[in-house]
C-alpha cells in the first residue's frame, strides 16, 4: 500500500472518492447479511464515509481502520463525538459509544486488537488496492475478522480506460479470493451514472458474502 499516496490525498482534500451520502447499495442490502441491530461492523480502509453515520443511526456499532489520522479526526468532527484517544505501538486508537477506529497500516492490525467483528462492509479497501496487493489484503481481512458474513462493493470497467483506484474488479477475481470462503451472491449490479469519473462506462456491484 502507498501511505504517502493517500496521506497526500487527504492532505490536499483530494477525495472525490468520498461519497456525500450513504451508499445506496448498503442502505438496500446490508441487512441481508447482517440482520441484528447493535452487531459490530468492520470497516477497512473506512476514511470519513457517510456510511458510518448511517450505520450507528441503524443501530450497528462500528469499528474501523483507517491510514490517515486527519480523515478520522474529520470523521469525528463531523459526527460530533469527542474520541478518546489511545496509543499502542501499532496504532491509534479512536473510541466513543459505539465506535472504535484503529489508524495504522491495516496489516498491523490482530484479531485480538480488532475483537469481536459480527459483519464486514467493504465498500473502499479492495477497490483501492493494486493487484499485486489483493491477495494478501483478503487473507488478512478474514483471517482477522473469523470470515465474517460480508457486503463487498466492487466496480467493473476497462482497466485500460481508466487507472486506479478505484481498480476494477471482476466477479472471477472475487470468486478467486473468497469462493473458499464464503457463498457468493451478485445482489446486484448498476450502471455508474455518467460513468467512472466521468471518463469510462462501469458499473457497480453489490457482493453479499456469506458462510457457507
């Protein structure tokens, strides 16, 4: 992963990548693999994300990872909490109800460090990672989490169209890193309106992850 790469982009506000409402594609399925309110979310890669208010206001908690101190500082900023904030030799830890953000390199972060994970939504990590680096990513997010049941957003385009991030991700590349793993199910996938950044046709797929 590039640290100075996204510590850049959130330096000089570059994050066209940040949504400015919840994802529509959560809002729509993310009770279909995690049901029960008060559950705990993983969120890795989760910058400030809008879905994390509407999670806590859907009842979940949230904990997340995250490499760039100054987007969970916005982050709490802009949900109105005051974060305590500890220090171990791997990372920051943000805290409040119902929230815990851990700011580091996201390898670093163990099993015991993250504790109980009942859900992923994975909506910023895997499309934002190079190839070389997907392989080792989803080992690592499910050896941490115990394989929870996950809601994977990708997107799909000519590569050759458009560099990354996001990259484009196909269902045999998803199918690659977690068939093992997991029942995979295409909920859905939807035409990116005017395209990936305004420059390639994409569309936008809905992955619900479940145990098999």
């Amino acid at each position: 992963m590039d640290a100075d790469f996204w510590h850049r982009k959130w330096a000089e506000n570059d994050i066209g990548f940040h949504a400015g409402a919840a994802n529509a594609l959560l809002v729509k399925y993310f009770n279909a693999v995690c049901p029960k309110q008060n559950s705990r979310v993983f969120l890795p890669l989760c910058g400030k994300t809008l879905d994390i208010g509407w999670l806590l206001a859907s009842g979940y908690r949230v904990v997340g990872a995250e490499l760039s101190r100054l987007a969970i500082e916005q982050l709490f900023e802009e949900l109105g909490v005051a974060p305590k904030i500890s220090q171990s030799d791997k990372a920051l830890h943000y805290s409040a109800e119902a929230i815990d953000i851990f700011v580091g390199d996201i390898f670093e972060l163990s099993r015991d460090m993250l504790g109980r994970v009942d859900a992923i939504y994975d909506r910023a990590a895997l499309v934002a990672l190079p190839e070389a680096m997907r392989t080792r990513y989803t080992a690592h997010l499910m050896q941490i989490t115990s394989s929870a049941p996950q809601l994977l957003i990708t997107f799909e385009y000519d590569q050759s169209l458009q560099a990354g991030p996001p990259f484009s991700i196909s269902g045999a590349e998803v199918e690659r890193h977690y068939g093992g793993h997991y029942q995979l199910t295409l909920a859905e996938s939807q035409q990116v309106p005017g395209g990936l950044k305004g420059k390639c046709a994409a569309t936008e797929n809905a992955w619900l992850l479940q145990k098999a």
